[in-house]
C-alpha cells in the first residue's frame, strides 16, 4: 500500500470546484475529469503508473516508496528541494536506473517486459545539462532517435525542419550549427527538439529551463505552454521552480527526502497544504501563487459588475490567472473586461472588486 | 670517411632496416591499438578493474626493455615475433590508459542522454563515447607511436633487425657514422609517424570503424606472416653479438678463414647465452671463459685453424712502478702461466653462479696453488691495482693484491670496476692506478690500433702478439707487460654440449664440415 506521509488524516477528498472533480485516493490524485463525476481508477488506464519505487544507494535511500498515476495528456511536475529525489525518479520511469523496489506500468505493461532501448525509443527525454553531442550539428543531434528508429533520410530532414521551426530556431540559419555555436537557451531549444523528434508519447524533461536566466525562461515556458506538439503529449517535468511547475503542470509531486509529501493540482498544494513541509514550501511566495492559481472565472460568483463603459476595458479570458491579468500593463485604468472563450463580454469589474473577490473565493474554499 | 659518403654507400641496408624498423613499429602499434582500445574499453564498462588493469600494464613499462627482452626469451626465443611482443606491450600503457579515460572524460550528461534516447550500448560506444574520447585516445597513440619507434632499436638486440642494427654495431666499434646512418632515420621516423597519426587524428571520427577494421586486419594478417615461418623453421642458427657482427676479426673473417657460412641472427651479448640454452640459436660467438659455459653445459668449438686473435691476459704496470718495486715482476710470476680457460671458466662460474664472494674463491684457488693468503689487506696504498667492471677483472685484481700482500712488504689497494678499456687505461697512464690485467689482443687492436700489415703478420702467433704490444706500450707509454696468467679470453665458437657430442662436433672445421653436408 502506498503511504504517503499524512494521507491517512486525509482519507479521500472530494473536492469540488468549479464543473471539475478531483479525486484524491490515499494521497494519488487520479486526475481533473472535467464535467465527469465519479470515475473510477479502474475505468481509465494511466499512461504512467508508478508503484511503491524505491531506490536505495549504498547509505542513502534516493527514493523511497513513491507511487503516482499519470494519465494520458497529462504533464506532471516533480518538484522539491535539491537532492530530495526528483532526477533518480525520472529517470527509474526510462530505465536510465533500474529501482531497487518497486514497478512501473507504462500503459498498463511493465517496463521491465521490453529491451530498455525500446522503451526509451518511445519516450523523449530532455536532460539536466542539455547533453548534446557536441559532435554532431543540431540536424544530426535532432535526427539521432530518427535514426535509430530507421526512418527514411528525407523524412527526417522534413522532420527536423520543422521541429526547428517549432522551437524557434529557423533552419536555414541553425541546422548546421554545432552546439558549441548555440547559446544556452538555444541549445536547450534544441535538446527538446531533439526530445520531440520522433513524436514520442511520453516525454521526460529534467530542468529543461534550468540554465537560463529569468526573461529567457519565462519567454520560453510560454512558448512551452503554446507548443501543439505537446499538448497531447503525456509529460514528466523535474524542476525546482515553483512557477514554473504551477505554470507548465495539471499536477504537482512535491517531495522531500525521497518521499511524496503531497501529489495535487497547483490549486490544492497551494490552497490545501497536507502539512507543514507543503506549506512552508510555498510560503516564500505564497500570496503570488495564490493569484497564480487562480483564474478569473472561479471568482465569477463573487464579481460584481460594475461599468457599463463598454469598449475602453482590456478583455481578458475566464482562464487568464489573477497574477498575469494584475501585472497587465493596460491593468486598472479603464476597468478589467471578462470575457468568454468566444471573446463576448460577460461582466466588466475593477482592481478592488477583483481582490475583494479573490479573498471571498479563498475563503470559501479553504472552509 | 664522412657521414654522407657512409652513408650512401651503405644506402641499402639503412633502406632494408628501415624497412624492416617500420614493419616492426606499424605491427605491435597496431596490436598495442586494437588490444589496448579493446582493454580501455572493456574496463570502462567494469570500472572496478581499472586501477588494477591500467596499474599492471604500467609496471610492465617500468620492466627495462633488456631484461623484459630476456623475460621472453625462453617463452618465444629471438627473431620478431618476441620484439613485436616487447613493442606492443611498452606500446599499451599510454593506449589502455588514455582510452579509458578519454572515455571517462566524456560528459556525462552526454552519454546519459545517448542512453536516453535509447541508443544500445555499442552504439553509444561507436556513435558518441569514442568519437569524443578521440582527441585523448590519439595523444596516447601518438606517445605509444613515438616510443615505439624508439623502443624498436633494441629490438636488434634480439636478432629482429631494424634501425638498432646500425646503431649498436656503430657504438661498439665506436663509428659515429655508423651510429648516425641509424639514428637519424629513426627520429625521422618517429617524427613521420607523429606527423601522420595527426593527420589520421583529423579524419578518424568520419572513418573510425574502417580504422579499426584495418587495425585488426594488419594484427591478423601480419601475426599469422610472422608466426608461420618462425613456428616451422628448424635450420641451423648463427647468433652474434653486433660487434662480432661488424668486427673484420669476427664474422666477416671467421666466414673467409674457414669458409664457412652461416645463417645468423643479431643478438645482445648479456642474451645469447641464454638464447643458445633455450634452443633458439644453435651456435653463438661467446667469450672462452664466461661462467655460463659451465652454468649453461655449453661446450667451446676448438679455433683449429686459429682464426682468433689471442687474447691472454696479463698485468699491466707502469714503468716507474716497476722501477721503484722490481720484486714485483718476481712475486707476480709466481701466477705465471698458472689458469687455464677451464680454470678461469671454473672460477667466473663461482661468482657468477654460485654466488661465492670473489676474494673466498681467489684464496681458495690461490690455496690449491700452494700460495700463501692469510695476510689480508689493510688498506695502506703502496700499489694500486685497477679492474675493468666484469667478474674475470675483479677475480685477476684480487688475486693480483692477495699475491702482492702475501708475497712483498707492499701495501695494495684496489679501484675496481672501471667502466670500460679506455677509462681504465687511461686511469693507469694518468698514474691513478698502478696496474690492471690487460688483454694483449686489447692492447694490439683497441690501445694501439696497430697497422693492418702488422695485424695480419703476427695475428696468429700469440707469443708474437705479446711481444709486439709489451715492446710497443714500453716505448709509447712506459708501460709494461708482466707474465701472462695463461689462459686466452677470446672469442670462441661455441654450441650445446649435447649437440656436439650428438653430432659429434670438436671443432670449426667439423662444424663446417656439418653444415656442408
Ligand atoms: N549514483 C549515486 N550514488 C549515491 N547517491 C546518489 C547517486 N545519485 C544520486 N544520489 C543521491 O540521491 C539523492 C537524490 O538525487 P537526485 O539526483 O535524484 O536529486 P534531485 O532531486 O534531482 O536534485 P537536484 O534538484 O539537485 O537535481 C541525493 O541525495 C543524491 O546525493
Ligand atoms: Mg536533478
């Protein structure tokens, strides 16, 4: 049975929320099921499940007993302080390490049924330091799981072309290029092409944004975000940043000392902490996480709607979260317009009743 | 003669061992590459090994290339085969050692992500582990190349030809120009070699398995080529030191006096003897009192037709000394004509091989010779006699002092151990030492370097040689010979006892007449 530390006090939770459930079962969330109520863990198979892993160096338990789910589409975050785990645990999931105890089911079969290659040919891996062949160019390090795979050559140049093309580097000017003539952020553009290249399933990324510097990074994790290619794509994402995981993950794992300390949407670690860990954790930079994960359409109920002066209010999205519409440069002047998926305004408010709302909607959840 | 005119006069044999040197390099590199990459490789994926693997291969670099050439004597005698097995494994070391840790070195964010993306294990070797580890991987075949060519020089002295040749005949004759005609061409080489692996070095991460390939290829192909030959080859073989090699009173002579012909092989002296016990020659050119013709049971050819110039020893002594203390010409008589070359074989062999201190085994002889020796030395230096730095030399300077201390009221000292002739005959004209056995062959030969006429006339009378050396170093140096001891330290032929007795053997002659039938 996989325990995590506190769940016992916590039995199963039902949390509702707005037109979603989710479902926590001894500490696993299973997964945001919009609109469906009620189902069940057997119904879905996970693309990733993670039993009881444990992994022990001689001395030190690197992981200790960790289960997760991690269902199709889905991008879960690794998070935690240094040392805590994250990096033994991804890389238990492509055979990288072999765990001391402990299974992974990768749609539902073993991962220890097949040759590790193969399992590693289907699941794109971006790592810690980038780690491209300084040898070869960026055409040829994008090409290697291609290759390897046997694809055709012309189906690989079109191929490279475009993830290039993707990831924002144009063609024409980089694919020729060796990683020694990249900037950092560039060639970590080009380790998750490389990840991407031959379309995997699953992918693995271990601090893909680790080495740039703030602008950058966020310029990229946006970029991330709007990629298509990864929007169907099953996802593991190791980081020590807090935004970056709130931003980029449906669920956070949050871990210390190689145990899960809570498994949850950014929502619930930030407003439903299971412990002190959790929330000191977070505390550093709670209030913006708070706003963070918060979007305008769970404060719908408590909004008022003040100013009929159509037309001068900036419109912004149900999904648009608190903090980014509050660091809006047009924010505050002219009021804050709502509007629905299809751009027709429902309501226009203020800063103030924007705040007022948020504490109003805080308060009801964490009664 | 300059070097240039030796030089192209003798521009055949420098090109044949040139040959025969880069046959020998370009074989154990290529073995010491595919062995040493394989090794470096294998410990990367069981690193535990390393420290022990890659600190064995280099104990057997600290192993002085004569005595790992002697090593491998008994287990693969003389010939290529054991200089290519003494090149490869100086050759490993730097290769093993920079292969693993040029792996090593690799990132590891590199291989992980090799390994990541599923590449199988020879994979990442081929495509990313030594494509990188190349820059390092080369610095060590590039030393291992340079040393080679270096460490194949002594390969002459295991009858396996090359550069060596030239160079150590040129340094026992002492003929610069012959040193040179092998050392230049084997810097050259080494600079070539060099030059060429960095231009390999360039194109290796495009053709890195067609490079390896051939390196296998050149290993099997030229392994079976030389194996084949030496494994079925059972004539009769010659093995000659270089000096005798290039001596006018050593090979070159011995074949125009007896009209004999031999096939033979280039061999150190400090190894021959044990080459003819291992059954790897059949014949060598020894010295008719070494120890090992006993250790060894080997027996000496006799020289019937008195080819061999004599060398009988005697006491050397300046003219003032002898002067001073005429009693001694008297006392040291008394050893007059008293060893024989069985005698002297016998005694070298005590020290030798017995391992008996040399002044127990001079009073024992002196003993048995009814002479007296319980008066010991005490160190007061009236006289002193000086030595030439092998066990005959101590074994005559101490018998030498025994007799001047037992026999005059004369104090000895001794100074033994002079490197060579020269220094020692140098140290006695200068008066640093008084005495020293000499050689008359030495002295007609190396000291005076007598007129070829005179050689010729006298060379095969021993009584006429004395007489023209003491008569000869009297007048230039004022130095003079004493009484022989009697026996003559030569050159001689000599073979296995029980091939001789089998084939019934005695003499040069018979052994000519052997080898015509
Ligand atoms: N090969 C190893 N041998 C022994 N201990 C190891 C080994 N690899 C990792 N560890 C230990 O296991 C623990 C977890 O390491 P891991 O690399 O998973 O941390 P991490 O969470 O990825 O940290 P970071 O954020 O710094 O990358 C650490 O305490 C580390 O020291
Ligand atoms: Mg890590």
């Amino acid at each position: 049975m996989p325990i995590i530390k506190n769940s016992a006090t916590y039995g199963i939770h039902k949390v509702i929320m707005k037109n979603s459930f989710v479902i926590i079962a001894h500490g696993t969330a299973i997964k945001e099921y919009n609109g469906v109520v009620g189902n069940s863990q057997n119904s879905q198979m996970a693309m990733i499940e993670a039993i009881n892993l444990t992994k022990k160096y001689e001395g030190v338990t690197a992981v200790d007993h960790v289960s997760f789910q991690i269902a199709e589409g889905e991008t879960l975050g690794l998070i935690g302080t240094s040392g805590c785990g994250k990096t033994t645990t991804l890389k238990m999931l492509n055979r990288l390490l072999e765990p001391s105890s402990g299974r992974i089911l990768v749609q539902g079969k073993d991962i220890r049924k097949d040759k590790p290659e193969r399992l590693r040919q289907g699941i794109g891996y971006v790592i810690q330091n980038g780690g491209l062949f300084p040898h070869y160019t960026v055409a040829e390090n994008i090409a290697v799981v291609p290759r390897l795979l046997k694809w055709k050559e012309k189906r690989i140049s079109g191929s490279t072309d475009k993830l290039l093309e993707m990831v924002g580097l144009p063609p024409s000017e980089f694919s020729q290029r060796y990683p020694q003539e990249l900037s950092g952020g560039q060639q970590q553009r080009v380790g998750l092409a490389r990840a991407l290249a031959a379309d995997p399933p699953i992918v693995l990324l271990d601090e893909p944004f680790g080495a740039l510097d703030q602008i950058t990074r966020g310029q990229i994790q946006q970029e991330f975000k709007q990629l298509e290619s990864l929007l169907k794509k099953t996802m593991v994402l190791v980081t020590h940043d807090v935004f970056e995981a709130v931003t980029l993950c449906d669920r956070i794992c949050l871990m210390n000392q190689g145990r899960i300390e809570q498994i949850g949407t950014p929502k619930e670690l930030i407003f439903q902490p299971h412990n002190d860990f959790v929330r000191d954790f977070f505390s550093s930079n709670l209030f913006q996480l708070e706003l963070h994960v918060t979007c305008l359409g769970d404060l719908i109920p408590w909004l008022e709607n003040l100013s009929p002066r159509e037309g001068c209010a900036t419109l912004f999205k149900v999904k648009e979260n608190l903090l980014s519409i509050l660091q809006h440069k047009n924010m505050g002047q002219n009021g804050i317009g709502i509007g629905d998926r299809h751009g027709h305004r429902i309501l226009t408010t203020n800063c103030e009743n924007l705040l007022s709302a948020f504490y109003q909607y805080k308060k009801s959840i964490l009664n | 003669m300059s070097f240039w005119e030796f030089f192209t006069s003798n521009i055949r044999e420098i090109f044949d061992q040139t040959l025969q040197h880069i046959g020998l390099t370009v074989i154990s590199l290529a073995i010491a590459v595919t062995v040493g990459v394989l090794v470096g490789v294998v410990l990367t994926r069981y690193p535990r090994f390393s420290t022990q693997v890659i600190g064995t291969v280099g104990v057997i670099q600290t192993i002085p290339s004569v005595a790992l050439l002697g090593f491998l004597l008994p287990l693969l005698g003389i010939g290529v085969t054991p200089a290519i097995i003494a090149l490869f494994l100086y050759a490993l070391l730097p290769i093993v050692r920079n292969t693993y840790t040029g792996i090593e070195e690799v990132d590891g964010s590199i291989k992980e992500a090799a390994k990541g993306m599923g590449m199988p294990d020879l994979q990442v070797l081929f495509k990313v582990e030594l494509p990188l580890a190349i820059p390092v991987i080369f610095a060590g075949i590039r030393t291992a190349a340079v040393t080679t060519v270096g460490v194949a020089t002594l390969s002459a002295l295991i009858a396996s030809g090359g550069l060596g040749e030239f160079i150590f005949r040129g340094i026992a004759l002492n003929n610069v120009n012959m040193m040179l005609a092998g050392a230049i061409p084997a810097a050259i080489l080494a600079l070539l070699f060099d030059f060429l692996l960095g231009i390999l070095q360039k194109q290796v991460q495009r053709f890195l398995k067609p490079i390896l390939i051939g390196a296998a290829i050149i290993v099997t192909v030229s392994v079976s080529w030389w194996l084949g030959p030496q494994i079925f080859n059972n004539s009769f073989i010659a093995g000659f030191p270089s000096e005798f090699m290039g001596r006018a009173d050593g090979y070159p002579g011995l074949q125009s006096h007896y009209n004999l012909s031999l096939d033979s092989v280039q061999l150190n002296p400090a190894l021959m003897y044990d080459a003819l016990k291992e059954k790897k020659v059949d014949v060598i050119s020894g010295y008719s009192t070494d120890g090992r013709i006993k250790a060894y049971d080997l027996a000496v050819l006799e020289d019937d037709l008195h080819f061999f110039p004599p060398y009988y020893p005697a006491p050397l002594i300046r003219g003032e000394v002898l002067k001073e203390y005429p009693e001694l010409e008297g006392v040291l008589g008394k050893l007059g004509g008293k060893i024989s070359d069985e005698t002297m074989t016998q005694l070298n062999y005590q020290v030798d091989y017995l391992n008996k201190p040399t002044i127990e085994v001079v009073k024992e002889f002196l003993t048995e010779l009814g002479l007296e020796t319980s008066i010991e030395r005490t160190g007061g230096s009236d006289i002193v006699i000086g030595s030439k730095g092998f066990t005959e030399q101590y074994l005559l300077a101490e018998m030498l002092g025994v007799v001047i201390e037992n026999y005059t009221n004369l104090d000895v000292d001794l100074k033994t151990g002079l490197g060579g002739t020269k220094i020692a005959f140098n140290a006695l004209v200068q008066g640093e030492i008084d005495m020293y056995p000499e050689y008359t062959g030495t002295g007609l030969f190396v000291i005076l370097r007598a007129p070829e006429e005179v050689q010729k006339a006298i060379i095969q009378d021993k009584e006429e040689v004395f007489a023209y050396v003491k008569e000869q170093f009297k007048e230039l140096y004022d130095l003079e010979w004493l009484e022989p001891f009697g026996f003559n330290n030569t050159y001689a032929m000599m073979m296995r006892r029980e091939d001789t007795e089998k084939l019934n053997i005695r003499s040069i002659s018979d052994l000519k007449a052997y080898l015509s039938q």
